[in-house]
C-alpha cells in the first residue's frame, strides 16, 4: 500500500515517538481546510500505531508553531478551502489532541497565536523555544473560541490570566508563559526538538496503559467543555458573518484598527 503523501504537514516516526509538523512556513504554519483534515490523519496513524508511545507535534521554520486559521484563504474563498469531509473540523481535532491515548507535547517553536495557541493549550505539555511568544487575538479581529481555547485555558492558568490574554489580545514571551504554567519547560531555540524528544524518549519508557488512564482520568474533569466547544464552533459560523465579524477580519487584511463602536450591544 502506498503511503499518504501529505502536502500541508509532515509525519515523521522516530522509534517510539511520532513528529507531527505543521509545513507551512510560508503562512507562519496558519491552517486551512486540508491542514485540518492532514492533522486528523496523523493523529489517528499515531493512536493506531502501537509502537508511536508518544508524539511531538511542532512547526516548521522559526518563526511560528501556528497562527491560527489561514486568513488570506478565508480572504481569497470565504472558507478555509476544500476539505475531504466537506466540513472543517477544527473541533474534531481538538477532540483528537485530547483523546489520542498518548501523551501529546507541543514543541513550540515560535509563535502560537489566536487557533494556534488554543492546539498548544490543548496538548498535554508544551515545551518552548525562547523566541517563542504566545497569545489569543479574535476579540481583535472580530472572532473567538469560548470553548476549549478559553474554558480550557482558564484551568491551566487561572480564571485572571485567561481572561486577561483573550480580553487584551497581548503576547507573552517563553518566560512569561512559563511563570504562568502555560508551557512546562524553555530551551534555546536550536534545543528545542531534542528537548521535545527527550520528553517523549523519557515517557515512553512508562507504561502506555498507566499512561492511557491517567490521561483519560484528567481529561474527565474538563470533558463538559466540548459541548461548549460546540455551542461556540456553531456561534462563530454566525458571528464571522455578521458585520462586526466581518469589519474585524476586513480591519486585519487592510492592517488598520478596527470600528467596533457602530456594533455595540450591551443587553
């Protein structure tokens, strides 16, 4: 059988553990439609090969792990591209990042933004490069995700700072996120997938059915949430159509400040 070539990513097996790499440099690693589907795809050959223990999920280059949904696609085609489902499945794929039985470490490389921060929140560690800067951006552009990205963070670094970083739209660097429980570890950039390897060697060295447990057990406590994660998917589709979604997205393509003040609703 001929194995899948993958355009947006790449799926690599080093012994035990798995790399997953965003391979859009050229977008700072953003992800469309087929991005998604290719990501599902890895995930899933990770949960069913028995001999993957552990997967890095990272990007390519130095300037990005992922910056979130691929604006300009949404700019050229109003979506974010053709997909093998018809459906873009950004939830699925949170729900996968969660589920997969295996530990999941994000090796973040530089920034995390906006979708991008919420996939390296939803990771079960994430170890950072110092150049890497973190953030969530949709009340500036006119978006958010009140499901995972916000419910979720706010248990890993408290109500005050969650709200905070999706209120003020700030970035934060490596030391930042890291006094913060954000990322567990900050290495030299060019460290960077050696440490995330070493993490995942070290792991997979445990037992997976202990290790599966355990996850499954911490993932209990916030299950609830993915129903907010659908209540919010099915929000956003309405709100980046109406006009106060759409003077957000047009602000950020023509890089001026957006007009929200005609948008008010204070009910």
């Amino acid at each position: 059988m001929t194995a899948y070539q993958y355009e947006d990513i790449r799926y690599e097996i080093d012994g035990p553990v798995a790399v997953i790499t965003i391979n859009r440099p050229e977008r700072y690693n953003a992800f469309r439609g087929k991005t998604v589907d290719e990501l599902i795809r890895a995930f899933r050959a990770s949960w069913a090969d028995r001999a993957v223990q552990a997967v890095i999920f990272t990007g390519a280059g130095d300037k990005a792990f992922c910056s979130g949904g691929d604006v300009k696609q949404r700019a050229e085609t109003g979506d974010y591209g053709p997909t093998e489902s018809g459906m873009f499945e950004i939830g699925y794929l949170h729900k996968l990042i969660r589920d997969i039985p295996k530990p999941v470490i994000a090796a973040v490389n530089g920034l995390a933004v906006g979708g991008g921060h919420v996939l390296h929140v939803l990771c079960d560690v994430s170890i950072a490069s110092e150049t890497a800067r973190f953030g969530q951006a949709g009340p500036r552009v006119g978006s958010f995700d009140a499901g995972f990205g916000s419910a979720y963070l706010a248990r890993v670094v408290g109500e005050k700072k969650a709200r905070e970083m999706w209120y003020w739209c700030r970035l934060y660097s490596a030391e930042q996120a890291e006094r913060m429980g954000l990322v567990n570890a900050v290495v030299p950039a060019e460290k960077l997938l050696d440490e995330a390897k070493a993490w995942a060697f070290e792991v997979a060295e445990k037992s997976p059915t202990a290790i599966k447990f355990l996850k499954q057990s911490f993932n209990a406590d916030t299950d609830h949430q993915a129903g907010l994660s659908n209540l919010a998917m099915s929000a956003l589709d309405l709100f980046v159509d109406s006009p106060e979604g759409k003077e957000g997205a047009a602000a950020f393509a023509e890089k001026r400040k957006p007009d929200f003040a005609p948008h008010v609703h204070w009910h």
